[in-house]
C-alpha cells in the first residue's frame, strides 16, 4: 500500500548508500544487513555512510559486503555510528554532500532514523537526489508507520526496570518515580507503564502534576499498596527533579518514601528483540525493493501490519501523537 504524493522514478540503479542518522535505536543493524544483502543479492553494490548526515558531508564512505555486515543483527546501535549535523541543514552542507553522492556513482540513498533524519531525506530528495527512508526511532512518534524500529526493544527494557524496581519497593514501603527517554513524544512512558502496572503515568500529552501525583500515592497508600510506580517520560515540564522537590516539601503526606530512577540511555544499547530484528529486517529489505522498484522520495514502514510506502514530504517536521485512547486506559488500571 503506497502512501499518496511526488516520488521519484530511479531508471538504474547500480550502488546505493546506507546511513543511519539521529539517536541510535536497537536494530539498526539488523536494518543496514538487510539493505545490503537485499541489494548484493541484486548485485547492486553498496557504500556505508559513516557518522550520519555529518559522513556525508566529511565524504566517509566505505564498501560494504555480505560479510561486513555478518554477526550484527543481535547488536544494539549501529556500527555504522550517527551524528546530528547542524551543517546539513544549511543548503550550502546539502550540496555538498550531493556532491560526494554523485561524485562515488551512487545513484540511491538508504537513511535509517526518526523525525530529524528524515527530515534530511526529504530535504536532500527535494534536490533531485532519490532517497528511501526506514522508519527507526524509540520514541515510535514517526508520522507514516505504527512502529518503529528500536521502540520495542526500549519498552521492554523499561518494563524489566519497573519490574526490579516494584521488587525492591515492595521490600521497603516505597514509591518509585522512573524517568524514561521520549522528549516530545509519550509512547515509550505510558507503553512502559501500562506494561508494568504503574499507579501514575505522566506524559507531554496529558502531564499529572506533582500535587495530583501525591494524591494517586496516598490513595495507593491507604489501600495497603506496599509499592508504587510513578512513570513520566523527560519531555514533560514537571520532571523527576521538580516532583522529587514537590514531594521534599510535603514529606510525610504521601505515606510512601519516593527514590527516583532516571534510566536515559541505558534503553538504547540493548540487544534488539526478536520483534525489532524482524522489524528491521522486513524494513530494510522493502527499503530496497521500493529502490528496484524504482521508487524513492518514501517512508518504509508498517501499517496494520502491512509494509507501507509514505511520502518523505508528508513526513518531515510532522509527529505522531500518541493515542487518546491510551491516556484513559491509563487512567482506568492506575487504581
């Protein structure tokens, strides 16, 4: 199923390039093996971009065979490395890196990332050049697919937190506050805490207020909880730090002690699951058949389970809320 919009028609193809930009997701690799054992197959030769958007620009490209991209599908983050790149976008660093494409005979570019990269691929596919972007981003907040590459991965990993933690809290009469990575978007906070059963769920898209946050607790509290899980994803404007102050001020209200675990990072280098592998590897194997296809200008995706082709044009600078229907099942199992 094709999204609708302008795309571009590639007449040959013999080299394409890879790259993997924005924040590193789990299964990234497994994407890039994808790609190019998909393009080798076709005995189309393949470049890796090292570095991102920025590699483009530094002209880091190397040869990529069947067996470089050999053991990788069960490793986090991408050997490929990634880099935000303030020079890309300016117009003067797009043309320079069009430059070093054309100049290496490469007739089609890969981009492996979220909202910012393919942001770049509509860019640098509006100067003519054709581009195909796989849709990978933990946030899962990528306009033009359901799932992304890597949020899987990131959910599970919180989940296990929230589960050690509901241990531990449990042993000592405690409530914990989990932080988890998101910015703008709440899916990997209230998946995470769905999953784990947390009492509070705070989001950018619907924030509860320290004050509100204490009040859930006490009632937790007085219904002879031994534990409780507060989960708030770093976007919204009440963090960790603030709620830690808020609940400092009112100590002895909520009945519950508070610790708080900011788990940042950690959700980005774990070993990919099963489900991000497959994820990555139907993604990137359809990255290359739109390509031979001899369509660019697209985000691969899925959607109802279908792999999907979107529009780069519909994509750039667009984000995808999370689901209204999520923020009252929340409401409702935090009882």
């Amino acid at each position: 199923m094709d999204g609708g919009g302008a795309v571009a028609y590639i007449p040959i193809m013999k080299t394409i390039a890879i790259l993997t930009s924005g924040g590193d997701a789990p299964g990234m690799n497994a994407a890039i093996r994808a790609v190019t054992r998909s393009a080798l197959g076709r005995e189309i030769n393949v470049f890796g971009v090292r570095g991102g958007w920025q590699g483009l620009i530094d002209d880091r490209f190397m040869a990529l065979n069947a067996r470089d991209v050999g053991g990788i599908i069960q490793i986090g983050g991408t050997f490929l490395g990634s880099a935000r790149s303030a020079e890309f976008r300016t117009e003067e660093g797009r043309s320079k890196a069009l430059r070093n494409l054309c100049a290496r005979g490469i007739d089609a570019l890969v981009v492996i990332g979220g909202n910012g990269s393919q942001s770049g691929s509509a860019e640098l596919h509006a100067m003519g050049f054709p581009v195909v972007g796989v849709a990978s981003t933990i946030d899962n907040d990528l306009y033009g697919t359901d799932v992304t590459i890597g949020c899987d991965t990131a959910i599970n990993v919180t989940v296990e937190a929230i589960d050690h933690l509901r241990t531990t809290g449990s042993s000592h009469t405690r409530a914990f506050l989990v932080e988890t990575m998101g910015r703008d978007c709440g899916y990997l906070a209230m998946m995470a805490g769905l999953a784990g059963g947390a009492e509070v769920i705070s989001v950018p898209e619907s924030e509860v207020p320290a004050e509100e946050i204490a009040r859930r607790l006490r009632a937790a509290y007085e219904r002879g909880k031994t534990h409780a899980i507060v989960v708030i994803a770093e976007g919204v404007a009440e963090n960790a730090a603030r709620i830690l102050s808020y609940f400092e001020r009112h100590r002895g209200v909520v009945g519950f002690e508070l610790r708080a675990t900011t788990l940042g990072h950690v959700v980005r280098g774990a070993p990919p699951t099963a489900f991000d592998r497959l994820l990555a590897t139907r993604l990137g194997v359809a990255a290359l058949m739109s390509l031979a296809d001899g369509v660019a200008g697209v985000l691969v995706g899925e959607q109802r389970g279908e792999i999907t082709r979107t529009p780069l044009a519909e994509i750039a600078n667009r984000t995808k809320p999370i689901s209204t229907d999520l923020i009252e099942l929340a409401r409702v199992l935090a009882q």
